[in-house]
C-alpha cells in the first residue's frame, strides 16, 4: 500500500549498458569494421572467425562487469540500516525501508531518524537538524501540541527524515515515509546520486592511468611495426602486392594493438576489489566502499574497543560490595540461573539485612536500565539493550527479583540519560513509598553524589575514610578485570515531575532545577563487578597482527587497571616497554608530546570518544594508516578521519555505521585481522595479474614485431615470392588474445594470497608500488626467456611452409602463457610452496581441451589457419613451456637463497 521507505535513486546499470560499454573500446570498433571491409574481399570465413572472437572477449568483459554491478548490488542490499519499533507489544529491530505510517519508532542516542516521525514520548530528546533546517544547534523535542502553520523548523514535536538523534530518548509515530517525507520533497527537486557507488579507487586510478600511458606507447610501437611491415612487403613484392596483403597486415596490426593494450586493468581491478568485499562480508566485515578493500591492504595501526570487541560482550557480574561486605555471584552470560553468596560464609544475626541490602543493590540496577532480559523459543537467554545494563537485569532476576513485577511497580516519569562527560545515568520512579531516584554509573562519578552510605538497612554519614575505602574496594576490583559499577538511592518526593499545564520556560526551568537537586544528597548501595571475558581468538589474532607489522592499541573507557589487566591478558600490553594513558593525563598532552610517545602507548583508559580524534590525529601526523573502531554518535569523526572507520554491526548507532568504511557484524577484533588479510590478498592478486598480463602481452608484442620485420629479412625471401610472411594473422593472435586476458586471468584475481602475506611487514606493504621491482623482475625475466624461443621455432620452421611455422609460434605462443600464468601463482615463492589456485588448474584445462578440439576439427583448424601438429611440433611446445616453467621457478628458489 505505502511502498518501501526508500527515496528515489539513480537504477544500476542495466545488462544492456554494460553490453553497449564493451563496444566503447575504438580498438575492438575498428578491427570490426576492418573484419567487413576483408568480407568484402572473399574473406568470409577469416572475418566469421574474428567477429566470434570479438564477441566471446566482449562476453568475458561483460560477464566480468555484470558480476561486478551484481556484487556490488548485493553489497549496497546487505548496507540496509535497522530502527528500533514497538509492534505486537515487543521491541523489534526492522530494516528502515520496511516502515509504514503507524509505526511506533524508540528513537535512542546515535539513531538515524528513518521517516517524518510525531513525538509521542521525550526525555531529554535532542536532534540535529542541520541537514534539514541549518539550524547549527540540536533541536529538544516534546510531544506538546502545535499549531497547524508552525515552520518546519519549529515543530518540535516532530522529527524528520535524514536528522540524527544525539542525546536522550523517545517513541513517535511514523507520519510520513519515502518521498512523502520532508526529505523526499526535496529530494523530488534534486538529481539524487545515492544509487551510484564511490568514486574510483586510487589504485583503480593508478591502473587506469597505466593502461593509458602503456598503451599510447604501445600504439605508437606497433604503428610502427605496421608501417615497417607495409614498406618491407612493397619491397619484396614490388607490384605484386595485392590489397588482401594490405588489409592483412593492417588486420595484424589492429589485432596486436588489441592483444598489446591492456585496456581491461581497470576493470579487472574493479571486479576484484568488489569480488574481494563480497568475500570479506561472507566473513562479517561488510565493506560500505571499495576503497576501503585496497586500504586495508596497508593499514599499520588498528586503534580498538575493548568490550564487544576484543571481549564477547556477554557482561557477567561476578562481585558485589555492599555493607563493608563481598559477595559473589555465581552463573555464566545472561541465563538468570545462579546463587549470590558472602564471601567466606553467612553473616550470623545479620542474614536479613544482609538480604534486604542486597535487594536494595539489584532493584537499584533494574530500575535504572533501560535494558531487559528475553527468552527465545530455542529456551537460550538474550539481552536486549546495553549488555552491561543486561548484567544487572540478570543480577535482579538471580537476586529473587522479577524484572516485570518490579518495572510495573515503580514506573519510571524522569530521567537524566548516561553521558560520557558525566559518566552515570539517573532515573526518577514512582513507588508506593514516594518518589525515588536512582543513580548508576562510575564509582568516583557516583561518590561524588552522595553523602550517606547504607550499611545493612542503616544509612550513614559517607566520610572520607569511607569514601576511600569503597575506591580502594573499587580498584582491587578492577585489578582483576571486573567492570565496576555504583549504585545509588535518593528520595525526591519534594520534587514534582508532572509538568503538565507549565509554559515551555517554567518546564526547562524546572528541568534545570531538578538536575541540580540530583547531584547530592544520595545514599551509596553498593558495588557492582562485571567481567566481560576476551574473546577465545582475539589474542592469536593480535599475534597475527603482531607479526604483519601491525600495531594493536586498546582505547576504553574503564578503569585504568581493567584496561591493562585485559590488555596484558591478550598480548597488546607488555609493562617493562609499553605505557598507558588516562583521558586526564592525555588532556595534558600538547599534540606535539602526544606525537613523541604514541608510539608507546598501548593502552587508553577512562577516555571519551572525543579523545579518538586525537589520538588518530597524532599517528597520521606520524604517516601511518590507521583503522578504528567505533559504536557511538561522538565517534563519528574520528572514523571519518581515520582511514578506515570500522563500526560495530551488532552495538554501533546507526551514525557510526554511516560514518564508517567497514561494519564489522560480528563486533569481533578478530574480523578486523580477516578483512586486513583479504585486503592485502587484493593487493597480492593485482600483481600477479599486472605481472602476468603485461608479460604476455609484451612478449607479443616484441616476438611478431621482429618475426613479423627482421625473419623475412634473415631468410632472404626471393623476389619470386608471393607470400606475405606475418608471425600469426590477425585471427590467430585474437585468440591468443582471448587465452591471455580470458579466464586464466580472472582466476588469478580470484586466486588465494601468498602463505605468508601476513608476515610481511605493513610499513613495507604501505611503501611499495604495484610495480615493485618483483614485478619488473618477472616480467624482464620472462621476456627475455620467451623471445628467444619462440623467435626461433618460428624462424627454424618457415623454410618448411608459412602455414606450418606459423602454427608452431601459435601452439608454442598458447601454451607458454597458460605456463606462465602457472608461474604467476606466486611471484616469490616456488609453486610446490603456494596453495593450490584450483580456479587457474579448472581454467587452464578448460584451455587445453579447447584448443586441442578446435585442431582435432577439420573445419575449425583451417578457420584458424593452422594445420595439424607433428609430433615435433607438440615436443617443442613440452620443452619450450617446460623450460620456461622449470626456469621461473628455479630463480625462484635462487632469489629466496
């Protein structure tokens, strides 16, 4: 009825643009014309032949281009953002695109609003609607009611499409959707560009501009060679010279240029970054651009969360202090099943207070939450919500307590939400008792609050000696890795929290008012310790990382002894070389101080998002690629600034995905190192292929250009002959043409990285080029082993017949390159010490079975022009591919010695 709530996008490429793309190359248009005009002189069956040819590498270009568009398609589908809504009474994550008006949306801190929304609920709601309005200043929102006329940027009880959610909470009703919102209005006056992916890569870049270079001076050769060919043909033949013998050479030479030019680079580059995005969302890590396939590649510093990420994120509370005494708490992850028992035994005389203290604690933790705890049908326990908040979920419901009893009795008419600058969450609720709120979060944060504390069911005087004590408590904790939470309990029925009838300024008034009563006169209940276990191959893969030159540094938001206990644990810190900062102590630091030791510092503690800007900052001032990880609204531009910004799929706020080049959908480190490895896979396989591409072509190139000027010369052709004496014709080097760039080609973009891909150092990979001396290296050494040989099984042979040397050079020239594309399954390492590229094997005998039946056929073999190999001729080309084989590969070995 309503659609999908998408705007109206640019469509992608359509099968039949992308078939009409692959005529836009001026080499494949003119040997098509030339094709005709050598029809018009008889030569019908060479011209059938060549348009064939012509046609199977369009078809391989658009298979490999439509596979792209489909990659990248199905890359954009998998991108879909997700809100949160109320529907059949239970929270629920849906896809955006599947809103309809009506919907009650929970809009949160970090939340992209998805559709023109009406406020319903507000707490302390502010949105930024400078996309929308211009207004620099976030918006707080309230459901009041407002005049029919009001401008939209003053419906403040309304949100729109495109804006950001930044603090506070609320639920509106989706009024609007796709292009009936705000946004879609504007949107319908607009040429939107959504649909169209990023703008090439530098590395697509680099290709495209070597493409061009290389062949400006390949044309430019083989025009040459062309006009050579066409001098020293009217020499030898004088008069005799017939206009096949022109269109034949001019075929010749349109043939070689389109073997020569390496016009599909960029293509073939495009497809293998798309094909390599599409693998590493296969391993959770969604690539939201292309470019951010190759940076990994070079990436030399991950900068990371801690919880959810190098941890499982499934908090546990396994300590409590309470009353000057410890408890632990016995359970693993969020099923509710456990004891909590005092430490050393009971309490004699005291086990009732000692009960209701602990009650007080827990009811405490499941009223100031906005988490609860669910049981799926396969009887497993999940949070929804913060997993921390879950924790304490999990504690109340081990406690005795029942999280809906509890909830129902005491609703919740007040809140002041958690912020990284206050660092504790406060909410008001009505109970039979009077009005109490409720107070969590940092220990010293809590303290600060407070001027009592409770000691079994009494409260006293919080005096120093105390507040020192339940800091030392708070940091033994820590110590052993535990998360530690406070918690706290004030009586506010002085305070009135209907604000119904009050003008706007008595309401912000009042609101003002009620803050600052909520920073003192609270009662301390209690600490709370959580541990959150890293995950099980989180320290092998920081080895990896280790290992490839790439540095792992731990930015967090806990205690300063957590932090490195989790660090040391995983092998990110080690005490005697590495230092940590605090967010205190980093605020201290000039830029330039910063710069001087970020190289040392392993671990950040009690910091906020704003401090990642920084630190990501100082190590691109030290000219490293950096990564960084992100889940909140105010991380945002430090993933915009990082190279690569990785958002959390499973916790990250929708801004943060947005902001970010990489979404990791499993929220695990570990991902981060996989998509590190594909990255330089890519990098790997883009110089294989430029290595085996550019060798081939220009052993081409160099082999009929002098086969084709200097052996008519050296066998001294008579002046009687007739013969026009090119190395191959044009049909015969298009295949080989389709040998070259068809599917061994694209097997080597598909093909596995080298073993040791991630032991190479990653300033060394930052710093070298894809036509490294390596590359150079191969190619040189295959030119100079390939020439010789095929120069001279073609020239030994001609005296015997044109037709038969030709076809010698043809088998020879085939073959070798299904050889050399062999060799190119590493450019280092020896082939017995590569994985096996079972693409290249399928590929390469796909190839030899072709060829052999289209000579095994009578009427295939003389479109081709050959004629049916000799058992000399099938032992040249075994000890020409052979030797050339054995040799690459034995300078392989020399070079590792």
């Amino acid at each position: 009825m309503f659609g999908e709530n998408i705007l109206e996008e640019r469509k992608g490429v359509s099968a039949f643009k992308i078939l009409a793309r692959q005529f836009k190359n001026a080499l494949i248009l003119i040997l098509i014309l030339a094709t005709i005009a050598s029809a018009s002189l008889g030569e019908v069956i060479d011209a059938l032949v060549i348009l064939i040819i012509v046609g199977i590498v369009v078809g391989l270009g658009f298979f490999q281009e439509h596979r792209t568009e489909g990659t990248l398609q199905a890359l954009k589908k998998m991108q879909a953002l997700y809100c949160s809504v109320a529907r059949e009474g239970e929270r629920k994550r849906v896809r955006v695109e599947n809103l309809v008006p009506g919907d009650i949306v929970i809009l949160e801190a970090g939340d992209r609003v998805s559709a023109d929304m009406r406020i319903l609920e507000s707490f302390d709601l502010k949105i930024d609607e400078a996309a929308m309005t211009g207004e620099s200043r976030p918006v707080e929102k309230n459901p009041r009611i407002l005049s029919a006329g009001t401008q939209l940027a003053e419906r403040t009880n309304s949100a729109f499409a495109g804006t950001v959610v930044l603090s506070g909470k609320g639920k509106a009703v989706v009024v609007a959707t796709a292009m009936s919102t705000e946004l879609g209005q504007i949107a319908k006056s607009t040429v939107l560009r959504s649909g169209q992916y990023e703008p090439p890569t530098a590395l697509e870049q680099k290709m495209n501009d070597i493409s061009k270079k290389l062949g400006k001076v390949l044309l430019i050769v083989i025009a040459l060679v062309v006009f050579s060919a066409l001098v020293e043909q009217l020499l030898i033949l004088g008069n005799r010279i017939g206009v096949d013998a022109v269109v034949s050479i001019v075929l010749f030479g349109i043939a070689l240029a389109v073997a020569a030019v390496p016009e599909a680079l960029p293509a073939i580059l495009t497809g293998n970054l798309a094909i390599s995005a599409h693998r590493m969302s296969k391993r959770n890590a969604l690539a939201r651009n292309l470019s951010v396939v190759e940076t990994l590649g070079v990436t030399q510093v991950i900068c990371t969360d801690k919880t959810g990420t190098l941890t499982k994120g499934e908090m546990t509370v396994r300590e409590l202090y309470l009353s000057g005494l410890t408890l632990d708490v016995s359970g693993v992850g969020y099923d509710p099943s456990g004891q909590i028992r005092p430490r050393g035994g009971g309490v004699e005389g005291e086990d009732i207070r000692l009960i209701e203290a602990l009650h007080d604690l827990a009811r405490a933790g499941l009223l100031c939450n906005d988490a609860s705890l669910k049981k799926t049908n396969g009887d497993k326990w999940l949070i929804q919500g913060d997993p921390t908040e879950g924790a304490l979920v999990v504690l109340a419901e081990k406690a005795g307590l029942s999280e809906k009893k509890i909830r129902s009795a005491s609703p919740r008419v007040w809140e002041l939400p958690f912020t990284s600058e206050t660092k504790r969450m406060t909410t008001v609720h009505l109970e039979i008792t009077g009005t109490v709120a409720y107070m969590k979060g940092a220990p010293e944060s809590i303290l600060e609050c407070c001027d009592f504390v409770q000691s079994l069911g009494n409260e006293v005087p919080l005096t120093p000696e105390s507040n020192e004590e339940i800091l030392r408590i708070s940091d033994s904790m820590a110590a052993r890795s535990l998360r530690v939470l406070a918690l706290a309990r004030k009586d506010v029925s002085d305070l009135n929290f209907q604000s119904s009838g009050k003008s706007e300024t008595d309401v912000e008034e009042e609101e003002l008012e009620r803050s600052r009563s909520l920073k003192g006169g609270f009662t301390f209940l209690g600490l709370v310790g959580i541990i959150d276990p890293p995950r099980e191959e989180v320290a092998s893969s920081i080895l990896t990382a280790r290992e490839a030159g790439i540095e792992t540094v731990m930015i967090t938001g806990d205690h300063r002894t957590t932090a490195v206990a989790i660090a040391s644990e995983i092998g990110i810190y080690n005490e005697t070389s590495d230092m940590v900062l605090t967010g205190k102590e980093l605020e201290q630091f000039s830029d330039n101080e910063l710069d001087a030791v970020v190289q040392k510092v392993k671990v950040y503690a009690r910091v906020s998002p704003s401090h990642k800007l920084r630190i990501v900052n100082s190590w691109k001032r030290r000219g490293r690629t950096v990564a960084m990880t992100g889940d909140g609204v105010n991380d945002a531009p430090a993933l915009k600034r990082a190279d690569v910004g990785i958002a959390m799929g499973i916790t990250g706020t929708e801004v943060a995905k947005e902001a970010s080049d990489l979404i990791l959908l499993d929220d695990n480190f570990a991902t981060i190192v996989d998509a590190i490895e594909t990255g330089r896979g890519v990098h790997d396989n883009i110089r294989k292929y430029l290595a085996y591409l550019l060798s081939a072509n220009l052993v081409e190139v160099t082999v009929l250009s002098l086969g084709a000027l200097l052996v008519p010369l050296l066998i001294g052709i008579g002046a009687s002959s007739t013969s026009i004496y090119l190395p191959l014709l044009a049909v015969q080097l298009l295949y080989v043409n389709l040998v070259t760039d068809g599917l061994p080609a694209i097997a080597l973009g598909l093909g596995p990285p080298d073993p040791g891909i991630m032991k190479k150092r990653a300033s060394q990979i930052a710093r070298s080029s894809v036509f490294d001396r390596q590359v150079n290296r191969f190619i040189i050494i295959t030119i100079c082993l390939q020439t010789p040989i095929l120069l001279l099984a073609y020239a030994t042979f001609l005296p015997v017949g044109i037709d038969e040397a030709r076809t010698r050079l043809f088998l020879i020239l085939v073959f070798s390159e299904l050889t050399l594309a062999l060799n190119c399954t590493s450019l280092a390492l020896p082939f017995n010490k590569v994985k096996l590229n079972r693409w290249l094997l399928i590929s390469t005998l796909w190839e030899i079975t072709l060829l052999s039946a289209l000579i095994a056929i009578p009427g295939s073999r003389e479109a081709l022009h050959l004629v049916l190999p000799t058992m000399q001729d099938v032992a040249w080309v075994v000890v020409a591919c052979l030797g050339m084989f054995v040799s690459i590969d034995l300078l392989k070995r020399l070079q590792k010695e």
